[in-house]
C-alpha cells in the first residue's frame, strides 16, 4: 500500500496543475510590528498585476504577537493563507513549508521583515518571462551594516559564484521569482535557501539577476549574527558536492583514495626494498608511519566512495527517482 510522501509531490510529473499565477511565500519569526504594512503593500502590488494570486505566510514558530496579528489578517485577506509551524524551524524549512502548499505558477519569496520592496515584483517577473526558470534579486544598494553584513555577504556571494559556478552579485537577498515546477525538482535542508540559486541550476535551471531596492530594517531584529560565515562556509562544502558528484560519489572518493593509497604504497615500497636489500633498519623511520597512514585512509576513502554509491542508489530507486529533470517532451503529430 502506498502512503502519501511529501517527495511525491514534489516530482514535477504528479504535481497538481497551477490554479494561481502567483504564490507570494514569506517567512517570518517574530516579526509581529512588520506583517500587517508588508501584507498591505504586497496586496497593493498583487492586485495591480490582475491575475489570480495567493500570500501564503509561515509563522517559523514566533513567540510574540506575530501569530495573533496573521490571524486578524486572515479575516481581512482572501487572498492569505498563514502556515503556523509549530516551532521554529529555520528560515528554511519554513520556506520549504510554503513550497509545498504554493498552487501558483510562479512563486514570489521576500523577507517577512520589510526589508524588500514588493513594488519590485512585477519587474521581477517581466524579467523571468524574458525566459528565466528563476529571477534572484540584487540588493546593489544595500542598507545594511558595512562591516557585520556587506563586506562578510561580498567575500561570500563571490566565493559562492566561484564554486558553485552559478555567478550571482547577490546570494543573501531574498526576494526572487521562480517558476514553481523547479522548485519541485528541489530539496531544502538545513540553511540551504541561501543556495536556493545554485540548487535551481542544479536540476537545469535558468537563471537571472535584476538589481532590486533595499531598505534598512525598521522594525524587530535581525535573526543572525556572524555565525553564519561558517555555517555558510560548510553549507557551501555540501552544495559543491551534490552538484558535482552526488550520482558519482566514488569518482571523486575513490581518486583521492587512490592518490593518498598509492603514495602511501610507494613510499613503503620504496622502504621496504631499503630493508630487504641493504639492511636499513625501519624502527627509527617516521616515513614508516606515514606510508601506513596514507595507505590505510586510502582505503577509508575508497570504502566512502563505494558506501557513497549504494547511498544514492538507495535514494533514487526506493522512490524511483530519476537522476534527470525533463523541461518538456515534444511528440510529432501534435500541434
Ligand atoms: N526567519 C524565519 N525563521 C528564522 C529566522 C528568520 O522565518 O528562524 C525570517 C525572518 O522573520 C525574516 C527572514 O527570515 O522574514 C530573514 O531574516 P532576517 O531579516 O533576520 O535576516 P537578515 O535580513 O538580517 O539577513
Ligand atoms: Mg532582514
């Protein structure tokens, strides 16, 4: 007997056909002094595009009045829909839950913070109707602090870019447009909306960049500190990795294993022909130590590789997923 799994929905084939054009989808943790002017100018900006549209807030678990406040507005909004997590999760999952409920074609994120400027929506989306699958935001006048925010966000959007190849001025703003099929193909763990970008390309999207305006937060604190240069710094480790190797894990485990065994092969080859040929004692040699280091964690690194590609057989075939994503299918005959 199959079960409902929240992976099934996200496979582009089974997903419900869109009944909006647009799913606005924001977090918010104790954000209770922003909600109601963001949901007043985001309704404003919505109705001035004339298509069908949803707001679908996540409460991430606030413990102020955010919760009481969303739902007031609930009362006073048709068009919203509040997600109340029972704790707080993250920005996130709590991005992922909006995700899942969204029934828009496109789908809209922003800070819950009034930071963004929803007036720049609609821009947004002219520019993904040039022929983007997701359109990021580009804070160019960012009005934050220098040194706690600007300089640590540019040392990261480049190193990000580099790595990732996904070259973007701005990973940290919030406010991007994405077609909502390839936010199916995607999964969201831990901090890794930040990658969302990078993520998208990674399942074959197409991406786009439009310098948007910033204001200064007003209202509340922000959620985070410095901390998360490193955060990001591991996240970053994870996100090269299932971009590059996440179906060949042991191409890249298995040549280290290779490299590091085979120095450590040579290096006790090369003392053992000293031992047996010309008698040099091993006991006071510490290149002995190094070889059997270098030759066991050879090993180590071979047996991940190896343990690597059951893992990823395992993930794709108990729920046969393809490691593909499909754009569309064009059959002959048919207009
Ligand atoms: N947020 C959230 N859960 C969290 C932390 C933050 O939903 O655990 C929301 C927060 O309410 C805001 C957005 O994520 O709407 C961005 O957070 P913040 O403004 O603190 O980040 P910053 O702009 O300072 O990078
Ligand atoms: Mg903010």
């Amino acid at each position: 007997m199959s079960h409902p799994d929240v992976r099934d929905r996200r496979r582009s084939d089974q997903a419900p056909p869109a009944s909006l054009a647009f799913s606005v989808v924001i977090p918010v943790y104790n954000e209770e002094d922003n909600v109601r002017p963001l949901l007043d100018s985001l309704r404003d900006v919505m109705e001035s595009l004339g298509q069908p549209y949803e707001l679908i807030v996540v409460d991430d678990g606030s413990t102020d009045k955010t919760r009481a406040r969303l739902r007031d507005l609930t009362v006073e909004m048709p068009a919203l829909r509040v997600v109340q997590l029972r704790t707080n999760f993250g920005q996130t999952a709590a991005l992922a839950a909006g995700f899942d409920i969204a029934r828009g074609a496109l789908v809209i994120t922003l800070d819950g913070d009034g930071q963004n400027d929803p007036a720049d929506i609609p821009r947004l989306v002219d520019k993904l109707k040039e022929g983007y699958d997701v359109v990021s935001g580009w804070r160019h006048d960012r009005q934050d602090p220098l040194w706690s925010r600007r300089v640590p966000s540019r040392v990261a959007n480049s190193l990000i870019s580099f790595i990732t190849g996904v070259h973007l001025h701005d990973y940290g703003c919030a406010l991007k447009v994405y077609r909502r099929e390839i936010l199916q193909d995607v999964a969201l763990y831990g901090e890794m909306h930040r990658f969302l970008p990078a993520l998208c390309r990674w399942v074959g999207a197409t991406i786009g960049e439009l310098p948007v305006g910033h204001f200064p937060r007003r209202l509340g604190a922000s959620k985070y500190g410095l901390g998360r240069m490193v955060r990001v710094l591991l996240d970053l480790l994870t996100v090269k990795f299932l971009m590059s190797y996440w179906t060949r894990p042991i191409q890249i485990f298995g040549l280290l294993g290779l490299v590091l065994g085979g120095l450590g092969s040579a290096v006790g080859g090369v003392l053992s022909y000293q031992k047996i040929f010309h008698e040099v004692g091993l006991a006071n040699r510490p290149l002995l130590l190094l070889a059997v280091l270098l030759v066991l964690v050879g090993f180590q690194f071979i047996s991940i590789g190896l343990l690597g590609e059951m893992l990823v057989r395992t993930y794709h075939e108990s729920q046969r997923k393809p490691v593909y994503t499909v754009r569309e299918i064009l059959s002959g005959g048919q207009s």
